[in-house]
C-alpha cells in the first residue's frame, strides 16, 4: 500500500502519560500495512540536551565553525544542524522529515506548536478524564482518540471522541488509525 502524502498523527499528553509506548503500538501496526513510518520527537528537556559529543570530530567540525554536520554510520546516520530550534515554525521542522517519501509522520509532543492543525490527527494520552480534558484545550480537529494506559473511562466516548484504555483496547485504536486517518488515500 502507499499512500498519495504523507499522514501525520500528533500524539500529545503530559510526561510519563504513555505517549512513546502509544507510539511503540502504533509503528509495528503501520508497518505490517505495508507503509513507511517516521518519527519526530520533541525533547523539552529543561538541562542544555546535545545530541553531539564534547570532543568527538562531529562536535570539533561544530566548534570549527559547520552549520551542519551528517554523521553516517553502518546502520543509522543523523543530520546535526546548529540552530536556534525555538525559532523555527512547525512547518520547517515538520517537511525536514515529511518530505522524505513516508507514508505516515508520527510526533510525540509539540502540542503547542501543532496541536492547532487541522492537517494533523491528535491521539490524546491521559491519566484521567480530568487530563484529558485540560490537554484538548490546547487541540483543534481532528482528534483521533484519547486513550489512557489501564484507564477505566466511564463511558465509550466524550464529545464524539473515543475514550480507549491501553493496552487491551489497542485493537480499536489501530481500527480507528486504518477508517480515519488512512481511508480513503491509498492510490
């Protein structure tokens, strides 16, 4: 199967919410459809993050003076660009992957940046309905799901929204990834 563009899912939800173990559910389904997946992950961390080592020749060609340096190993390479990340806009971040031939963009996190697209589905991960309800002030339509990791939701679904407890209903997650975000856009 592949997909005529790229479809892009924004699973939000506040730290140690289980969005990386949804997403872990999500690439093993996709993949068996037949489709390329890809990730991006927003890293918040408050402590100065590299993801270059101090002293290693990736790090001297940075501190010589590269604006970019592309690491390429036998099974993974990694494009380090140094930049003032908090001032691109979601559009820049998101096409330096979506425009590389995937079928589906997965992003954990970036809530306040792209959680008002419309061009993005928004699997929401919660501790409790009240959660859930504070995260969807931050998100417009379409909202895929709000699930939560061995939540008992009280009742099928909020405003229209289904509520799913992972792992057991993981099934009607990944039925609601193949009708919604995948109908109707194969070639």
């Amino acid at each position: 199967m592949k997909l005529t563009k790229p479809k892009g899912i924004l699973v939000v939800g506040y730290h140690r919410s289980g969005k990386t173990s949804a997403i872990e559910l999500l690439i093993p389904m996709l993949r068996s459809l037949g489709l390329r997946v890809a990730t991006i992950k927003h890293h918040v961390s408050r402590e100065e993050f590299t993801i270059d080592v101090e002293g290693k020749d990736s790090w001297r060609h940075g501190a010589a003076g590269a604006e970019a340096t592309l690491l390429v190993a036998p099974k993974e390479m990694v494009l380090i660009r140094r930049i003032e990340t908090s001032k691109l806009g979601w559009e820049e971040i998101y096409s330096i992957i979506a425009n590389q031939n995937y079928d589906v963009v997965i992003v954990e996190g970036f809530k306040s940046l792209a959680g008002r697209r419309r061009d993005l589905w928004k699997l929401v991960l919660a501790r409790s309905f009240e959660e859930a309800k504070e995260i969807m002030s931050y998100l417009s339509e379409p909202v895929l799901a709000i699930a939560g990791w061995n939540v008992s939701w009280e009742k099928e679904s909020w405003n229209n929204i289904p509520l799913i407890s992972l792992p057991d209903e993981k099934e009607k997650l990944f039925s609601l990834v193949r009708s919604k975000v995948l109908e109707d856009h194969f070639e």
